[in-house]
C-alpha cells in the first residue's frame, strides 16, 4: 500500500511540472520495469521519496548532502547545489514566464554562488529542527521551510519535486506521518496557479501568512484525502479477503489471500509474480482467471504473458483524480 500511495503522490507531483502520465502507464512500469519517459519521471520521483525517508531513518534529521540526493534522482542536469556565479550574467538561473506574445518576463531571480545557497540550506534546516531556539508550531517552521526551499532554488533542475518531497520529510521528522503517504501535491495541482501567485506575492511583499494558509490547507486537506483513499483501499481488500468471497473461490485459502494482497500491492501481475510465491504455474492462472470472473481484475495478452490489471483500484484513483480537476 505504501508503494501504491508513494507513486500516486508521485505522479501528482510530476504533473505539477507537467510532466503527465496515466496511472496504466505508472503501474505497468512500476511492475514490469518498463516506463514511458513520462512515467519514468514519475518512478524517479518516488525513489527521490524513498531516499529522504531512508536517510531520514538512519539519522532522525536529513542533511544537506542528504537533499542533494533527493534531487538526484528527479535532476536530468546536475544534482549538485548550483556553482552558477551572479557575475556571469549568461548563466544565471531566473525563474521566468513566456508571456502570450512570446516575451519572456523574469519574475525571480534565486541568490547564487554555491556557498552562498548551502549557507541558507543549513539555516534553513536548522529552523526546522532547532526546537529550543524557534519555539514556533512545527507545521508552521514546515510551510516556511518550503517557501525557503523554493526561493533559494539550490539545483538547475528539479527545485520544485525536490522541495515538495522535503514537506513529506519533515512532516515524518515531527512525527505527524510514519510513512511518507501523503498526497500532498493534489492539492497544489488544483490550487496551482493560486500556489505560485502567493509564492511571488511573499517575495515582493515579505508577508508571509497567506503561503503559511495555503501550505497548512495544503496538509490538512490532503491528510483528509489521503486518509480517505487509504480507508477505500483497507475497504476493497477486506471485502476480496473475507471468509465468504474466499470460499467462493476454488483453492489454498492461505495462498489465494497472499495472492489478492499480493494484487493490492502491484495492481498488475502475472502467472509468474504467483509462481514466486510457489504456485504452480497452471494453478496461478486458475487462481487468476477466477478474480477476472468476480469482476476484480482483467486480463489482456501482452507478448507471450497473460497480464492481469486491478481494474478496481485503478477505478479508485481514476476517481480521486477527476476529484483533483
């Protein structure tokens, strides 16, 4: 359920940089190790995710060459902290927007010079662990954090994955999540140009609330949601599990319930994914084709392999994200 979640947060995030793909795609690569470029962007960013989290476990806080390797993953250019110079005007990172006539117009342009950015980084960092220092709420010290994040723009490429994986973190450092579940970008993608309004109106008028509001919406709305596809999901898989659906099928009991857990996990599988469990190869499709008979998966023909899809949870997040439009 974790890597289901991870990779839905996953996608919303990417789509915030337009990055688009579908969930078939998402899934099929994530079990077949075979991505659209689009959906490969996706995958990178929840291994970006999962790297956080894992420092984050090893350490209980994450450093700064810990963030250089979040962005890793989510960066085609260079990982590392920009060494770009202000003096060198052709290679200045700005954050700029293509007007309707094709003008470029430059709303932001981030401090520069390496030492300069890893110097705000720390600080950063030491806002939002320093507890006896900033005796400030620490959903408060995460929102300010992340305008902070975005507004040095350490990395030519990746700042804004980068910077909403790090909510994530620091949400599982204060301990408000124990995984790193929650489907945070949702809510950017539907209040996106709301979102970068308020992240400009904070440069120039150095009022802070109002990035403060949207970001604490942002997590409560999202916990909500979050919370509601979990629930759908424990729902869906208490329902194919109970006693009564798994006496309506033909076979070991204890391994057609690892084999439908198993289906809520990967969302597509094949004969094979159930011969590692040690199904017998003419019996896993057996066990198969009677979930595509109860209407649970389907089944399509790719290559020389049967491949089976959980249509209902891919149903489940098809609605969450017509919700999200």
């Amino acid at each position: 359920m974790i890597d289901t979640l991870s990779l839905q947060e996953a996608k919303v995030s990417s789509n915030v940089e337009n990055i688009v793909t579908t969930n078939d795609e998402l899934y099929m690569g994530a079990a077949f190790n075979s991505y659209t470029a689009e959906a490969k962007e996706v995958a990178n960013y929840k291994d970006a995710l999962f790297i956080g989290f894992e420092r984050l476990k090893e350490k209980g806080i994450i450093s700064l060459s810990d963030i250089e390797e979040i962005n890793r993953p989510v960066n085609n250019k260079m990982h590392l902290i920009r060494t770009n110079l202000p003096n060198f005007q052709s290679d200045l990172t700005r954050i700029a927007n293509k007007k309707a006539n094709g003008e470029i117009e430059i709303l932001y342009t981030p401090p520069h010079g390496k030492e300069l950015l890893q110097k705000l980084l720390i600080d950063m960092l030491d806002y939002v662990y320093d507890d006896d220092t900033y005796l400030i709420h620490p959903l408060i010290k995460i929102a300010l954090a992340h305008y902070q994040f975005e507004s040095i723009h350490p990395f030519r490429n990746g700042n804004g994955r980068t910077g909403r994986i790090l909510n994530i973190i620091f949400l599982c450092q204060k301990e408000y999540l124990s995984y790193p579940i929650l489907y945070t970008s949702s809510y950017i993608i539907k209040n996106k140009n709301q979102y970068y309004n308020l992240l400009q109106k904070s440069k120039e008028t150095l009022n802070y609330t109002e990035i403060i509001e949207y970001m604490l919406n942002s997590f409560k709305h999202t916990a909500h949601k979050t919370l509601h596809i979990v629930e759908n999901i424990k729902g869906m898989l208490a329902e194919y599990t109970n006693e009564d659906f798994i006496n309506e099928l033909k076979g070991q009991k204890t391994l057609l319930i690892e084999m439908i857990e198993m289906i809520f996990e990967k969302v597509y599988v094949r004969n094979a994914d159930l011969v590692k469990m040690g199904i017998h190869r003419q019996t896993a499709a057996t066990y198969l084709d009677q979930l595509v008979d109860k209407g649970l998966l389907t089944k399509e023909k790719v290559g020389r392999d049967n491949i089976y899809k959980n249509i209902k949870l891919l149903e489940l997040f098809e609605g969450e994200d017509k919700n999200d439009q």
